[in-house]
C-alpha cells in the first residue's frame, strides 16, 4: 500500500466533489442555505457566474486564408546521444580492410539524427553525411564492393533511416489536408535522406547484387514497411520509392505477386475505406510499366485486378490527383486484350459523374484515348450507351464539357467510326445537336455544333434531311401533346372551381396557373347541374363523369376531390355514393351523351377510347377508387361541418 509523501508512490486521491459544486469555485459560502433547502433566486442570480461576451457577430469575423503548413521532420524518436567520430576513407585503407570499413561506415550512418532544431549535433550530422557520400562513390566506382557481410548492414541502415511512421496530414487550423488546395509539407531531414536512397539505390541496381542472398533481407516484411511510405507528403521521396519499389519488382521474382496483392489492399483501402492517400499517383505508375510487361493471354486475375481496382478508382473525390496515370493503366489493359473494351467502357459510363464538371471532362479524356485503339468491331457493341451518353454531355450548360465533347468530331479516327454506324449514332445526337445550335448561350459552342452537324451532312445528306425531318416531326408533335396536357388540365381545374363554389369551399390555387374570374362561373350554363330535386321535395345527387387522362396522374388531392361532385369517376365502382348532409342520395348509371362528352373533353381517356377507336397510355392510368374517393369524402365532410 503506497503512503502519501514517499517518493515514487502514487499521489493520494483527492476527496470527491460534492454534485453540482464547481470545479474551480473557492470555498463555500455561509450565507448559503442549508442542505437540502432550495436556494432563493437573489441567492442564484448573485452567485452566477459572469461570462464575457467574445463570440463576434457573424458578419465582422474576417475571414483569413490558413497560413502555409511549415516543414517538420516526421522522425518522433532520433536515436539517443552518440558521439560519432570520422573514419578514414576508402583509399587511405587497404583493399583487404575497405569491405570492413564499408560495414563500420553503415553502422555509423544508422545513427538518426533530430533536424526538428537545426543547431543541435552538427558536427554528428556532417560525418553522417560526409560518410554516405564516401560509400556512394565506392559503390559507383569500385568493382567487388558488395560482399556478403554487406547485405545485412545495409538493409539495416536503409531501415533505420526511412522505415518511419508518417504522421497525420492536417493544417494549422486542425482541418483534414486538402492535397488539392494545401501545400505539402516537405522533409526536413531530406539532406540526409536523400543520400540514403541514391545508395540503397545504387545497392539494388548494381549488376553484382546477388539476389539469393539479398532475398533473405529484402522480403515480404521489408516491402509493407516501403508501401507504407509512399503516404509521405514529400513529393521527392515518393519519386525515390516509386523507382525503389520498380527495381525490386524487377529483380526480385519471388516478391512479384506479393508486390501486385500489396497494391491493390493500397487501393482498396483508398476506395472503400479513407479516399486519401498521397502515393496513388506513383503506384499506378509502377502498375503501368507493370501492365505493359504482361504476357498474353492475359491472366484471369489481372482481369480481375482491371474491374474491381482500377475501374472503381474512378469514383474517387480527388480522381484528379491520379487520373493521367489511371487512364494510361486502363488504355494499357485495351491494347492487351480488345476484348476488354466494352467491359471498361460500360464501367466508366457507371462511375460518370452526375455534378462534378472537372472529373467530367477527366472522362471525357479518357474515353477518348479508349477510342484511339478501340477496334472497329467492339465500337459497335458500345456505341449506343456511349453516344447516349456523349448526347447528354453536349446539352451541359457547362461550356467546358460541351466544348470537350465536340472535340470528338476533330479526331479523325472517330470520325470515320461514326460515318460507318451514322444510321445508329445520328439519329440520337441529332436533337442535342439541333437544339445547342441555337439556344446555348456560349458562341463557341454553336461554331463546334456546325461543324459536326456539317460533317454529318457531307457523310451522308440523304440520311441527314430524313434524320432532320423525322425530328422537326416529332418536335411537332411533343408540342401539340404539351398544348393537350395543358388544355386538359385548363378543364379539370375549371370543374374544380365550379364545385368549389357549389359546396362553398375556397378554390384550388395551382402554381404557375391564373385564377379563373368568378363572373365567368355564374352563367347557368357554366355550372354543371350537381343536385337535383325531386318532385316529392327531397335532393338527389347525380353522377358527373370526370375526364381523367393519363398526363394528369400527377394531380395534387385537393383539386381532384373538388374536380368531382360523386363518386362516379373513371376507375370508380358504381356503387360508390356521396350523400350530402339532410338529403337521399342515389347513383344512377351515366347516360350515353355523359360518355360521349366525356371521351370529347379527353381523347386519350385511359376509360374510354380515342377518336381513332384504339386505347392509349392504359398502362399510365391511375385507380381512383382509394385516392380519389377517400380524398373527396374526407373534404366534402369539412364542408358540410
């Protein structure tokens, strides 16, 4: 049991505080009731505690842009004090004894120096230095310099130096790093480091290294703990590792498959889990060169590695970092195997971005490049989707993808691809075309648009006018179907307001639609005859058949349970009855005029036929039985309350 006071021992805990008492309030008061008893309100009002008012209105704080990020070295733990003292050079020692200087000179340089503070331990760093720069050179110059007893202490050294943990990214204002908008910081130890690898370099590079024996300290471990540093902010050090880690792929055999599975865990967690990593860019150019050394035919795991890895790198937010070394994988993947090509192109129209311009002209781009070594053949299984695709891009109020998306008539090769399927591909860029040819508002792109409706034109002109006339038909047609659905819904709203009127509840108001004046309903002709007496003095409700079309399915309730007096509406059982408070209700079946008058207020009525005998748009009807009625009753209820 610890006692209080000695030395080493744990502090004694303090007494707890009582509920409620303030950490940092002093001692209590007398005057304050006792326990148990409720303070008075002049006894809490005078013990509140003051707080000063610093939060600033909204509108006066300034707003300042964060300071650049200063350099930092990422080293948390250098290696305690060690006195180093300068060794000899190579040449001052004999040929026998330079391999044990060459040992000795690793051991000195495995020493890890703090560069936090500059001034601290110069005189270590400079022999630090002096000796990489000594070992170096004697690698470069000298023949027989790696010996067994090397490896170990080498790879030792290498580790010791770099093998580090980086630290998380994040600004001065604690923000997660933006790679697009912060500025990376830099290494301070990179003097040091940079030496460390142009030797390691050097080492794995030289033609005498022996790769059974370097295979025994350069292995699955070693090439996590590198993966792991391409994470690092420092854009000269991913470049050393993305040639390190090339070297050793090509090398190193019995490493490859590792290598390659150890990429793609990097990807996928990037993907799936972080969306940030700063060495996307370097490893897919290592993948590459990779890619083009792949023996055909192709694997089927490296079919895999291109669907599930490469293509789903397309969704990620910062694609911009990485996608001219994305695209050139993917092309790669292409000029391998054709058979490839609507695999990849169908997945690139999945991960099309929907509100990011940027990335969509990043598509753009690389959808070119696939259809530089597309093979005509496997054009045609992917041109439909693709150029329904290009059609919505060349619409986009965005000059830039619209402007982007016309540069595919400058390209030769995809012209003459589109002059071989023009029957399939004009007929479905022509309406964007036509209409960006006169309503976008960028001129430039109204210059691009001629140019490839005139390419068209000279392609095939016969084609082109019956293509042009065929579409002025059916812009012909999808105006007069707008001037019905509007006639349509001028009338319902109309039959609304005369019921409105005759059961005494407000008008509907529909948006974007003007009152109809009430002078206009009081002619005895313009109000439908809803009740009717009865020679033995009691009302009885008739039935006023709704015309109801297919292009009015979007019909708010309120409206539809005032657009009808009964219950008698296309679509509604016969034995449905409204019955007005006080009077007997009944529900004759509608005469032949009713019907008649009916399918001449909606000739696409989904009840009755059009004027050419035939039903239309039955499929787009809608049942009113349950949204109707209920609607209609629960509103005709309030009114008579």
């Amino acid at each position: 049991m610890a006692v209080p006071g000695n030395k080493g021992s744990a502090p004694a805990p303090s007494p707890p505080k009582p509920p409620g008492f303030p950490l940092n309030a002093g001692p209590p008061n007398p005057n304050a009731p006792a326990s148990g008893s409720a303070p008075s309100a002049a006894t809490l009002t005078r013990n509140r505690p003051t707080v000063p008012q610093t939060v600033a209105p909204r509108d006066t704080i300034p707003v300042t842009k964060s300071p650049p990020r200063k350099q930092r070295s990422s080293r948390l733990q250098p290696s305690d004090n060690v006195t180093l003292e300068p060794l000899p050079s190579f040449y001052e020692v004999p040929p026998a004894e330079r391999t044990d200087l060459f040992v000795r000179k690793l051991r000195q340089c495995s020493v890890v120096f703090d560069f936090n503070d500059p001034s601290l331990e110069l005189r270590g760093k400079h022999i630090k230095a002096q000796a990489l720069q000594e070992m170096f050179e004697y690698l470069t110059t000298q023949r027989g310099a790696i010996t067994e007893p090397i490896y170990p202490e080498m790879v030792h050294m290498f580790a010791a130096n770099l093998f580090r943990t980086i630290p998380p990214q994040s600004n001065s204002s604690g923000e997660a790093f933006d790679p697009e908008e912060d500025e990376p910081v830099l290494e301070l130890a990179w003097p040091h480091l940079q030496v460390v690898y142009e030797l390691f370099l050097r080492f794995v590079e030289s033609s005498e290294l022996n790769t059974n024996i370097a295979k025994k300290y350069i292995d699955q471990s070693f090439v996590i703990q590198l993966l792991e540093l391409f994470d690092s902010e420092d854009p000269r050090e991913r470049d050393f590792l993305k040639t390190m880690l090339h070297r050793i792929y090509g090398k190193f055999l019995n490493l490859r498959a590792f290598i390659r599975r150890s990429i793609n865990n990097v990807f996928f967690q990037f993907v799936y889990e972080t969306e940030r990593h700063n060495g996307i860019a370097e490893l897919l150019e290592i993948l590459g060169s990779i890619i083009n050394g792949f023996a055909l035919p192709l694997k089927e795991e490296h079919k895999v590695f291109l669907t599930r890895v490469l293509l789903p790198l397309h969704k990620a937010k910062s694609l911009a970092m990485y996608h001219p070394q994305l695209a050139y994988c993917v092309v790669q993947f292409i000029e391998k195997d054709s058979l490839l090509t609507e695999e990849v192109m169908m997945g690139l129209l999945r991960f099309w971005p929907k509100t990011n311009s940027q990335k969509e002209v990043m598509f753009l781009n690389e959808v070119e490049e696939v259809l530089d070594v597309i093979e005509p053949q496997d054009f045609v299984k992917i041109q439909v989707p693709l150029f329904q695709q290009l059609a919505r891009c060349i619409q986009s109020q965005h000059f830039q993808v619209a402007e982007r998306t016309l540069y595919f008539w400058n390209n030769e090769y995809i012209v003459n691809l589109m002059g071989d399927n023009i029957h399939v591909i004009l007929p479905i860029v022509f309406d964007s075309l036509q209409e960006n040819s006169k309503s976008h508002w960028n001129p430039t792109i109204h210059t691009l648009v001629f140019n490839a409706l005139k390419l068209f034109m000279e392609i095939n002109p016969a084609f082109f006018d019956l293509v042009s006339s065929e579409s002025q038909h059916q812009r012909a047609a999808r105006e007069q179907k707008g001037r019905s659905r509007e006639r349509a819904w001028q009338q319902l709203r109309s039959s609304a307001v005369r019921n409105s009127r005759r059961y005494n509840m407000p008008p509907p108001k529909t948006p974007g639609v003007p009152d109809i004046p009430v002078s206009s309903l009081n002619r005895a002709d313009a109000r439908p005859e809803l009740i009717r007496t009865e020679p033995s003095g009691h009302t009885t409700t008739t039935s006023d058949t709704l015309p109801f079309t297919s292009t009015l399915s979007g019909l708010a309730p309120p409206a539809l349970s005032l657009a009808t007096s009964t219950s008698y509406l296309h679509g509604l059982a016969p034995s449905a009855e409204l019955t007005v408070p006080g009077t007997r209700a009944t529900s004759p079946p509608p005469s032949a005029e009713q019907a008649l008058d009916d399918r001449e207020l909606s000739p696409n009525s989904t009840a009755g036929t059009s004027y050419n005998g035939e039903f239309e748009d039955a499929e787009n009807g809608m049942d009113l039985h349950d949204s109707a009625l209920s609607s209609y009753l629960n509103d005709a209820a309030i009114s008579s309350k």
